[in-house]
C-alpha cells in the first residue's frame, strides 16, 4: 500500500487494515501525528517487577498503558483496540529464546498476560519532520537501525540487561536542533542518551545491526542515539522469563493519541 495513503489514515483505520491482514509493513510515518507504542507482554506474576523495571529505566522504558491481566482489549491509548491482533507483526520469546515472528497472538494469549504499551520514538518523528531534520530511513522506505548497547539498565526483580537504542544519522548542523525537538517527548523516548562515536556505548560497526536496516550517511552526517523501547526484548534474552511476547522491532502499535499532547510544554 502506498506510503502516502497510509501516512494520511487514521490509527483506527489502520489497525483494521492490521486486523484483517491487509497490510504488514514498519509503521514509520504511519498515521503521522499520532502516537505510537512498543509491546510487552507478560504472565500477571511477573507484571510488578516489569512495571518497576520500567520505572526505574524511564528512558528506554516510559510506559503509556498497562492491560487488565487476561483482557486484550485497551481502553486508554486506543479504547477497544484488540492487542492481539492489531499489530503488524510480533515476536515470543521463552526461557530468554526467540521461538517465532507472527501476524497475531491468538494462539499465544492466556488469562494471565499482561500487556505493557511503552512509548515510541517514532512518535517525535512528525516533530523532527516539521523542523526540517531529515530522516534516511523514511527517504530510503527502510526501517531504523537498532542496537544493543553496553548500557546497563538498572535492575528490578528478575529484569535486567542492556539498554537498546534506536540510531538516526542527522546533519552535524542539526543535531541541535534534534536534541531540542524530541527533548519535548520524554513519554516517547526523549533527548538522545548518545552522540557521536557509536563505539563509547558498545557498538562497534553500525552496518551491523541487531534490529532494523544499517541506514545510509551522507556527507557531514552524525549517528545519533536514542533509548528505545526494545529493551524489553534485549532484557527478555537476559533474564529469561517463561514467555514474553512482544512486537518485531519497527512494527508498532498506532494509537489514537495525537503525538503533541505526550509533548512537554
């Protein structure tokens, strides 16, 4: 489906299309100006220490909504939206090991599950669009780099690990510029937790990533990072709980909140 036509439709409009199989693809710029949010779902017994994980570790983990144990069904950041089946594509994980990619989590679900929805940094994206700070994996339709890092989160209960961070490549003369407009969204990720030199937080080749596409750098371009809401996977490897079940990376949740009203003022 063409990109402009999605970039256009309404989150509601595009979760259907989601539901109903019509359409699988990364969701930057997808219902620009809404929100979006990264999954993670867990067994009820284990929900206290995730949410306390990720109060502890705000940057990569800002938390927008959290499920009823056992309902799939939200009712904050996109009232009836069915979690199990209105992403474009998710991940499990058990015992910390990836098991498989699927279109929607029917099969998984249990009366137990918990789903967290944490903020996106494609959400600021509109914002860095309309202050004119390119973005190349828009321009080249890729998905954006993501990296593990040698950040370490700070623990809670079984949760730990590393900090993941999403990676844009931004003209040395607007790296300002970018630090300013997405310092607005600290429910989205925020002021980048990195400049420059990839390798003082662990990552050695950029064309090697761990999620997403290497991106391309023109002239004068610098990396820049930011705290990304893959952790939860990074951290679902780490300290392997039973079952974690959230979204392939790029592929998020569109929700019905308009991106400014998560901006600080």
């Amino acid at each position: 489906m063409d990109r402009e036509i999605l970039r256009n439709m309404p989150p509601g409009e595009v979760r259907q299309l989601i539901r109903e199989g019509k359409w699988r693809g990364v969701t930057a710029f997808v219902s620009a100006g809404y929100a979006q949010a990264n999954l993670a779902i867990l067994p009820k017994s284990l929900a206290f220490e995730f949410l306390l994980f990720c109060q502890r570790n705000p940057k990569p983990c800002p938390v927008l909504e959290v499920s009823e144990p056992g309902n799939p069904i939200l009712s904050q950041i996109a009232k009836g939206a069915d979690i199990r089946t209105d992403i474009p594509k998710y991940r499990i994980y058990q015992k910390g090991k990836y098991l498989a990619e699927v279109e929607n989590i029917k099969d998984y679900w249990r009366d137990d599950l918990v789903a967290f929805l944490i903020g996106c940094s494609y959400t600021f994206e509109s914002a860095m669009d309309r202050a004119n700070i390119p973005l190349r994996h828009v321009q080249d339709n890729k998905n954006v780099s993501v990296y593990i890092t040698n950040i370490p989160c700070l623990p809670a209960g079984i949760f730990s690990g590393p900090m993941v961070v999403s990676m844009r490549p931004i003209p040395e003369k607007l790296v300002t510029r970018a630090i300013q407009v997405t310092s607005r969204f600290p429910a989205t990720h925020g002021a980048p937790v990195h400049v420059g030199d990839p390798q003082k937080i662990g990552v050695r080749d950029l064309q090697k990533v761990d999620w997403g596409d290497p991106l391309r750098f023109e002239k004068d371009d610098v990396p820049v990072f930011w705290a990304c809401g893959v952790t939860p996977q990074a951290v679902a490897m780490a300290s392997k709980p039973e079952i974690m079940i959230t979204h392939s990376a790029g592929h998020m949740f569109l929700s019905d909140i308009r991106d400014e009203e998560l901006a600080a003022l």
